[in-house]
C-alpha cells in the first residue's frame, strides 16, 4: 500500500508540472482550489442559458430519443468509481441508458472501466482508456490529485472530459451540490435532534465521516452539517461535540476502522448523531457503534447520503432515520445530454448538479416504492 501511495504521489508531481502547461489559458486550476470550492456552492454564474444541452435535457427527462441522435457514430469512454457498488451499477446504467437515446451504440461506442475506489487503478484506466481514443471520457474516481493528471493528459490529446461528483480540473462536473446537499442534511439532523433529544444540550457528540482523499469540494458534503448545525443551535461550526474523522475510501471496511477509533477515543457520549459520505461507509460505521455495544435507536440518529439500495434498506430496517436521496438512477438524464452538447462544439454549464430529497421512512414508498 506504501508502495502504490508513492507512485500516486510521483505521478501526482509529473502531472501538475503537466497540469502548468495544458491549463495555462486560465480555468479551474487556474483558479485556485478556494475558488472553485465556492464557485461549487452555487453551480457558477446566474441567468446563462446553454440552448443545446437544455434541449437534449428537455428530451431526457421525457425519456425520448435526443433530436439528431447526436451521438451516433460516436466513442464515449467511462470509468466508474467502483462498479458493483449499487449506487455506482445505477450511475452506469442509466447513463448508457442515454447514450442510446442520443444515438449511441453500446456494443460499439461504449467502453467501461473500473477504478475500485483505487488511485493506482485509476491512472492506468485513464492511460488505458486513453490509447483507445475515444471521442469523450467520464471520469469518476475518487482521488481529487489523480483527476488532475487525468485532466492534463486528456486536454493535451484534445479529449474532452466530464467529472462525476469529484471534480477534475477544467473539465464540467456533474453530480452533487455538495454544500446544498449536506446543509440539507443537516437541517434534517438537526430537526431529529431537536425531537429526540430537545436541542443542542441533549448531544453528546456528532460524528462527521469524511473523505480527505477526495478533495476540498468533496469535503463539503460533511462541512455543511457543521454549517448548518450552526445556524439551527447558534453553535460554532468547531463545536467540541463535532468530530471529523476520515472513513476512507468510500467503503464499510474502512470506515468501520475508523468509526471504532472515534468511539474507543470518546467512551462517554450515549447520545450520538452521525453521517458519512455515502451509504458504505455508513454500514461500517452503524456495525462499529453495534460493535461498541453503544447501539440504541432513542440514542443514535443517523443521516444517510445517496439513498441507492443500501441506504433504502437502511431506512427500512430501522438503521437510518433518513437520508438524502441523490438520485443514482437519474445521472443520465444530466451526463448524456453535456456530453453530446460538447461533442456539437456547444457550452454546457460548468457545475450540474442533480435535485435531490428528505427520504424518511414515512416518504420512503412514494420515491422508492418496494419490489
């Protein structure tokens, strides 16, 4: 493991020395990582229209064929973050659901990759799917310094990029309004606080799963619960019942690893309120409070972010108290229609975000009813 971090780190180096050269007319990385980070908070500047990709986007959401079937005869490459996650095996298929609807062949104008949540797999993906010369690449990968090699190779080969919910430089992003969402949910939280417990004094702790690795804009989807914990109970966002703890990657593994490491460091808290980044790591946090003998639905709330099959079963089994829906099975309505706007040569919007939903157990049937 030791090993493969160096060469991320080397190739990380090689790639922002790159990154200078291909991005020096100014743009995200230009920018700064402060810049874009609040650029993200509101999707860019108001009031611009973007007549192509709204029209294909008016075809998607209706489940018609896009006008001109503008991806015909075209090569779209995508690697997805891990794919036999449930979240990520609706991203994929839903987005090569579109990619018909536009005019698109999936036996000859898709490729698909895996990037298992791995930084090393990653970059020989994008190499990989670089030597195939597609005409578009979406990268989702969960390393915010790999995205930016990516980004450096692909604008030097004159490959148009998209990122799904982890930025690469320059490139459109599409996926969550990181900031949006988590103040959702924190307000959700702090709702369940204020019934469970009758406010702020009745918290023990709060326990914020992160994911350093995935870069500052990632970092907002658990800041924003601070943020808006803040504004509910007039705390400060540093609060000593707050704490961060990274989970990892993005898998129960991990994060159970770490959730057992909070709670071996903090023995006393009864009262715990928790989210994490995605519905994995969730699981593992929920089997270390379970494991702790710490586990008790009037003294735990959790908040769960995705809402794929995992944080449905989650809320149905009584292990969440909610979560915020983000709509996996949708990421085709909006990836699809960027993608071959940008192939026309058109401007897409620089930060497309999916709507999202509370999902509780009183809702739960009307968003997702059961099978």
């Amino acid at each position: 493991m030791r090993h493969a971090k160096w060469i991320v780190a080397i190739l990380v180096i090689a790639g922002l020395l790159l990154g200078v050269q291909a991005f020096a007319g100014g743009t995200k990385e230009a920018e700064g990582g402060a810049a874009m980070v609040e650029e993200s908070k509101t999707g860019g500047a108001a009031g611009v229209r973007y007549p192509l990709y709204e029209e294909y986007r008016t075809a998607a959401k209706a489940g018609k064929p896009y006008p001109g079937a503008p991806l015909k005869g075209k090569v779209v490459g995508f690697a997805n973050i891990y794919g036999t996650l449930p979240f990520c095996i609706s991203v994929e298929n839903d987005i090569k659901k579109h990619l018909v609807l536009a005019g698109g062949d999936q036996s000859k104008g898709w490729i698909s990759m895996d990037n298992q949540y791995d930084s090393v797999i990653g970059l020989k993906n994008a190499d990989i799917m670089l030597s195939r010369k597609p005409d578009f690449f979406i990268e989702f990968q969960s390393d915010s310094k790999v995205n930016s090699i990516v980004s450096a190779k692909y604008t030097a080969a004159g490959i148009p990029l998209l990122a799904i919910d982890v930025p690469v430089p320059g490139a459109p992003f599409m996926g969550l309004n990181n900031w949006g969402v988590a103040l959702m949910g924190g307000r959700y939280m702090a709702k369940l606080i204020r019934e469970k417990w009758g406010g702020w004094d009745g918290v023990d702790m709060v326990a914020l799963g992160q994911m350093p690795v995935g870069g500052e804009v990632l970092m907002l989807r658990s800041e924003g619960f601070a943020q808006a914990l803040s504004e509910e109970f007039g705390i400060d966002v540093k609060d000593p019942k707050i704490v961060r703890f990274d989970g990892g990657m993005g898998q129960s593994e991990q994060a159970k690893v770490a959730m057992d490491d909070v709670l071996a460091a903090h023995p006393q808290p009864k009262r715990i309120a928790v989210t994490s980044i995605n519905e994995q790591t969730m699981s593992g946090i929920i089997a270390a409070i379970q494991g702790a003998g710490r586990w008790s639905p009037n003294d735990i709330i959790v908040v769960t972010l995705g809402m794929d099959e995992l944080g449905q079963s989650q809320i149905r089994d009584g292990l969440s108290d909610g979560g915020i829906a983000f709509f996996p099975e949708r990421y085709g309505e909006y990836v699809i229609p960027a993608v071959a706007a940008i192939l026309q040569g058109e401007a897409v919007p620089p930060w497309i975000y999916v709507d999202n939903e509370v999902i509780t157990k009183a809702n739960i049937d009307k968003w997702y009813p059961k099978k």
